[in-house]
C-alpha cells in the first residue's frame, strides 16, 4: 500500500469540512495538526482507519460542497483520516465528473445537453449561457458553467442546475421550461443572472428573483386522480409530513409484513409477481429469497436511487414527492432479507431529493420506524443515504458497491452475484425504487388482487417517463398492458411524430405505425424492442434524428468506464463513424453503417455489463426500423434487447 502522502496542507476550511463529517483527528497519525510526545511513541489508526474507506465519497462531497473544488491539501488531509492511499483517493475523485480537482468558482451552472432536452431546445438554452459566461468551464463573475448528461428534469426540458458551494449548504435551483423556443437565450439570462447577483447563493427562473423548488406533483400530470396506486399520494399528501403520510395508508404495510414473518412478506413478493423495474425484470421474490437464504452474515439491502438513463425521472419525482412510502418499503425488504441496514444510493444531481429523503429519514427515525426497535417488534433497521456525483456506470449494482466502499465505480465481474457477495463482500439485496415502492401496494392489497392488475407476465402498474415533444411531459402510471398509442394520447401527442425512443439511450426507436405495441416486459420483446426502465422519449419531423444518434454516440463514450477493451474502445469508433456519416450527410454511408454493425456486436458479445452491451441498441434500431442511413426494416428484433436497460438493467 502506497501511503505517500505530499506536502500541501489543508485549508482550515477545508479541514473543517472532513472534520464535521469524520469528528476530529485522534493523533497526528490521523492528519492532527500537532504531534505530541505519545505520537512519537507508537502509531495509530491503522486498520481501524482502513475500515472506515467507505466514508471516502462521502468526505470528497463534504470538500466539495464547501469550496467547488477538491484541493491537493484536502485530499491528501481525507487520506490521512482513512488511511487511503492518494493514488487509489485521486483516481476515485476524478472518476465524478461533479467533483473537480482544479480551482474553479463555487456557482456551477449544469446545462443539460442530453436527449429530452436536445428535442426541445438546449442548444439555444447552451447559447444563450455562453454568451453571458464564455466557454464551458471559464469564470465569470464566480460562476462557471459546463454541459452536462440528463439531469432528471426532462419534464422541465429544456433544464438547468445551479449548484454552489458554501457554509451553509443553500438550496439548489433548477431551471424549466419556457414558453417557446425564442425565449431561449431570454432563459439563458434568467438561469445566470441570479447566480451572479451580489448576495443570492444559488438560483434559476426569472431574473427579479429566484422561484421556489417545484413541486414534485408538477411532474405528474395524473396527480390527485383516482384509481393510482404508485402516484396516489403525490400531490395529494404532505411529502414532509409523517402524520400526513400516516393519514393516506403509511406504514400500514410495514404492519402486515410483521404479521406474516419475513417467509411470508418473500411469499407475497413472488405470488404477486413482481419484476425488477430496472430494465431487466428479474423476479423480485427470488432475489429476496436468495439473498435470505445465505448464511453469511450480515446481510445488507441497497436501493439504487441513480437513475441516470437519459429520459428517466420516475424515481426522482417518488423521492420527492412521497419519501416515506420508500422508506417503508425499504424496511418491509430489509426485514424480509435479514438485513438490518440498507443504502440508499442517489444521484448527485437529486439535491432536492437528497433535502427531502434526509428530512423523511430522520422523522421516521425520531417515531420508531426505523433504529434499533421498529416498531416495537424486536427488528432492528437502519437507512444509510449515499450521494453519487455523477457516473451513469454506477447505475450497474456491482459498481455501486464499489462506490459505497469508495472505490471507483467499475463494475464487478458475475459470478459471484450480488445476492452471495454483495456490498462488503456480504449477501446483498439490490432493488431500484419503483420496484421497492411496488411491495406496499402488495401486501395492503394482496398478492392476488395485485397479480390481477396488467398481464399474466408483467403484473401491476408500471410508470412511465415521457418527455420530448408531447403537450404534457411527465410521470405517467398506466397498468401493464396499455398500448404506446394510449400512453402518448394522455400525454398529447405531436401531430408530426416522427419515433418513440422506448428505454432511453439504451434502448430503441420505433415508428409511428408501431403504436399498437403492448407497453410490457413479453410485448416490447416480441416487437424487437425493450421497455427498460419505462423512458418513452418522443420526436416529431423538427428534431434532426442523426443529431440525436450522435448525442447517444457521445454519452455512452463519455459514460464508459474504460475497464474493458470493447466498451472503450467501441463507443469511441462508433462516436467516430456517426460523426462521419453526420457530416456527409449519409453520403456513402454502406461502409460507416458495417463498421457499426460491426462494433456493437463486439460490444454486446464481449463487454462486462450493460452499458457496452447496450450502447449500439438505439443506434441499431434507428437504423433498422426508420431507415435513417439506409432502407428501414421494420420489426428486425435487436439482438440482445431482452438484456434490458444499460448498466442498471438487474435493479
């Protein structure tokens, strides 16, 4: 183990910042700033430091919210507290691409320049910013500003984040949309000028002042309407109130999971069907029922909260706008695996789901519905909130693992699975939270009344991301079973539609005539395409598709890992091969479109996890279904498509 630390010191800012998270240093062994007699006698810290790696992503945000930036100083002071070697520490902070290793302001502005935000207009939106600010990455009045990958905020599209740094911690501010498309560098102004203003922290909306946090209920246009289970809270209940919670169902579930024992909570999950809503619809009773079953000790449950495919925001407006319900879906997993800890994993981009989960978590802590006695039944269980800063790859469960340990986020090699060696080298239960939020509704109305909703092999409800160029972008909950004509009617459809993006990057397009599709996991697949985590990016005749090919193109290049030589190197080439065919304008495009061909069946064949595996997908379908590039072939199934959604497909 390398532990050569340098000679920069901390700033007392800095040193402040670790301190609070991690308490003060025991000894100078530890970063303390003076070395006392007893510190020349004997070291310590050591292993007991070394347990503590976990907590290295944690200190790396600490520093970073409180200064923008991770100094030479203040990482070499987080490795003394951890006894991390600063190779292994630097390597992991320059993984994030939220974390910066260079001084920069503290006002970043993150202008999202991904798909459903492309469709609508964040060109002009980037413009208009650069205009005001310069080039990406340039200072301005203490303020920066870079692109960014789908920030979460599709139904606001096009969408910006104002993060700054500082102590106290002050609100975010996110940016929607506006009223057409001329208004955009009009936007463009309103999301800077209120960062720059002398005495405002950090804000986005009108340039008098800055608006408060939209409600989450904003992003459901179903909101308050009868007959929702997943969404029938949202809107209706106060999301930080845990009376109110109570008042509309809450934790009457978490109730009957006692009743029934923990055999009986995994009996329900599986008669009633459920499938993991991360793209790949594993049986969620089996994971439970394998995980429980090992006997090694502890066991831990993890909620994967880093919904990053572009197009995706279910989870973010669940969060949001009913926190309590994943909490208690969360115990009611973690009593029915045996464990006695969970980790709920987050994007980074999510701070106000971050402030609102925080917030639900401590309530439900103070009430004794979670700590070492929930309930009074005698189980102990806790919930841990883990920040990402900004890896899509993290998405996959084993790299998730790797990021809460605080190692890079690169996936694992299977075997072993999660539920045998999971987080901590323990037996793990991984589930995203749609599929979590789906166990109440189980056990309060039954397996069986629950198995009767959608279709005999996708049961219950399902919600749905729709954004792009619809007149009502937002979460929608339809049962399994409805046609893609009937979601895009609710959400009003363009009268020039153009394709339906089905499962985001890492999904495929389909046709205007393709809008009998049956919207589940056997229909999807039976017309060659995937539903994924429920993203249904729409496009009319004014959106350039090529355009939007190369954008994927270029996500999953930036996205990639690096671990393995065809995900690497294959995202590059097929990045270079769109931007060829771009530029030609198709002209001579059989040579380019083999080379694809050529490239993504590598990547499917031979990368470690999804996100290789998936890469070529949207493009493939693109190709095959609309004929961009050549002549379409409607309905060639896209080999592959049952592997579900990116790297985040198993969740």
């Amino acid at each position: 183990m390398d532990l050569h630390f340098g000679d920069c010191k901390p700033t007392d800012e800095e040193r402040e910042a670790v301190d609070a998270l991690l308490g003060p240093p025991a000894s100078a062994w530890e970063g303390g700033a003076e070395r006392g007699e007893a510190d020349l006698r004997w070291a310590v810290g050591g292993r007991a430091a070394r347990e503590r790696r976990d907590l290295l992503l944690p200190a790396l945000h600490a520093v970073n919210d409180r200064t923008g930036w991770i100094s030479e100083g203040a990482l070499d002071y987080v490795c003394r507290r951890l006894t991390v070697p600063p190779a292994e520490a630097y390597g992991v902070a320059t993984f994030y691409a939220m974390f910066a290793v260079r001084p920069r302001p503290a006002t970043v502005v993150h202008v999202c320049t991904d798909l459903a935000c492309a469709v609508n207009g964040s060109a002009g939106l980037r413009a208009g910013i650069e205009e005001r600010l310069g080039a990406a990455g340039m200072a301005a009045g203490g303020v920066t500003w870079q692109p960014s990958p789908c920030l979460g905020l599709c139904e606001r599209a096009p969408a910006a984040l104002v993060l700054r740094a500082g102590e106290p911690a002050p609100a975010p501010g996110t940016e929607g949309p506006s009223d057409g498309r001329g208004a955009l560098r009009r936007r463009a102004s309103a999301v800077v000028a209120p960062a720059t203003a002398e005495g405002v922290a950090s804000a986005a909306g009108a340039p008098e002042a800055a608006p408060s946090e939209p409600s989450a209920a904003m992003a459901v246009p179903q909101a308050g309407q009868d007959g929702l289970i997943l969404l029938r809270r949202v809107g209706v209940a106060d999301p930080a109130s845990l009376d109110d919670y109570r008042a509309h169902g809450g934790y009457s579930a978490l109730r009957r999971a006692f009743a029934l024992g923990p055999a009986g909570v995994i009996r329900e999950v599986t008669d009633a069907g459920l499938a993991g809503r991360g793209g790949a619809a594993f049986p969620t009773g089996r994971k439970w029922q394998a995980t429980a079953a090992q006997p090694d000790h502890p066991h831990y449950l993890v909620c994967n909260a880093d919904e990053s495919e572009p197009g995706t925001f279910k989870d973010r407006v669940v969060m949001e706008g009913d926190p309590y319900a994943l909490i208690e879906a969360m115990t009611i997993a973690g009593y029915a695996t045996g464990a006695h800890r969970g980790y709920l994993y987050i994007r980074g981009e999510y701070p106000s789901a971050v402030a609102r989960l925080e917030h639900a978590i401590g309530r439900a802590r103070s009430r004794g519905f979670l700590g070492d006695d929930v309930l009074g039944q005698g189980y102990a269980f806790d919930i841990e909130l883990r920040r990402g800063a900004g890896a899509y790859i993290c998405g996959e469960e084993t790299a998730l693992f790797n990021s809460i340990e605080g190692y890079r986020g690169e996936p694992r090699s299977k075997p072993p699975f999660p539920v045998e060696k999971g987080l901590f080298g323990k037996p793990t239960a991984a589930n995203n939270v749609e599929t979590l939020v789906n166990v109440g509704p189980i056990l309060t109305m039954g397996a069986e009344a629950y198995a009767a909703i959608g279709t005999e092999s996708s049961t219950g409800p399902k919600l749905f991301c729709v954004s792009g160029r619809v007149a009502r972008p937002g979460v929608y909950e339809l049962p399994f079973g409805a046609t893609l004509g009937e979601l895009l009617d609710l959400a009003g459809r363009p009268e020039s539609l153009r394709a339906v993006l089905l499962g985001g990057a890492a999904g495929g397009f389909v046709g205007p005539d393709e809008l009998d599709i049956p919207l589940t996991f056997e229909g999807t697949r039976g017309a060659g395409t995937t539903l994924g985590s429920g993203v249904v990016l729409v496009i009319d005749d004014t959106v350039e598709l090529p355009r939007i090919l190369l954008r994927i193109a270029e996500f999953f290049r930036d996205e990639s890992c690096g671990q393995c030589v065809p995900c690497r190197i294959g995202t590059v080439r097929q990045e270079e091969a769109l931007h060829r065919l771009l530029d030609r304008g198709g002209a001579g495009a059989a040579a380019d479109v083999a080379l694809l061909r050529e490239i993504g069946q590598a990547m499917k064949d031979a990368s470690i996890c999804g996100l290789g595996q998936a890469a070529w997908s949207a493009v493939e379908s693109a190709i095959d279904r609309l004929g961009v590039y050549g002549t379409p072939v409607y309905g060639t199934p896209q080999q592959g498509s049952e592997a579900g959604q990116g790297p985040r497909g198993d969740t």
